[in-house]
C-alpha cells in the first residue's frame, strides 16, 4: 500500500481512522507517524504499514 519512496497510499488514509476516537488521521510523512489530533497520539509507520495499536502509539502534546 505504500509506495517505494515510504509514501503511504492516499487513498488508504482515505478509510483509516483512529482506534480510540475514530476520527480522522493526519500523515506526518517525515516522521512516519499516522497523528490523531483528536486522541493526542501518534501511530508509527513500519516498513509502510500503519500500526494502529494504541499501545504502539507515542502521546503528542497540542502546540
């Protein structure tokens, strides 16, 4: 789903929402995170597949 470059697909973003809250989820392309604003965590990216466990996900503090 994701491209060579480590793009993800957009259209994958189009259906994946947050676990918890599930709202929408940004893509951080440079750090490879999936960010839910809404729950204030950040998914990881590995090797291209979003991992969606809330246990993986590191807590982001509102600017």
């Amino acid at each position: 789903m994701a491209d060579p470059a480590g793009d993800i697909d957009p259209k994958l973003l189009e259906f994946l929402v947050c676990p918890v809250t599930h709202g929408p989820l940004d893509y951080d392309a440079e750090r490879q995170e999936l960010i839910s604003r809404q729950a204030g965590l950040a998914y990881p990216i590995r090797d291209g597949i979003p991992i969606m466990l809330p246990d993986e996900a590191r807590e982001i503090k509102a600017d």
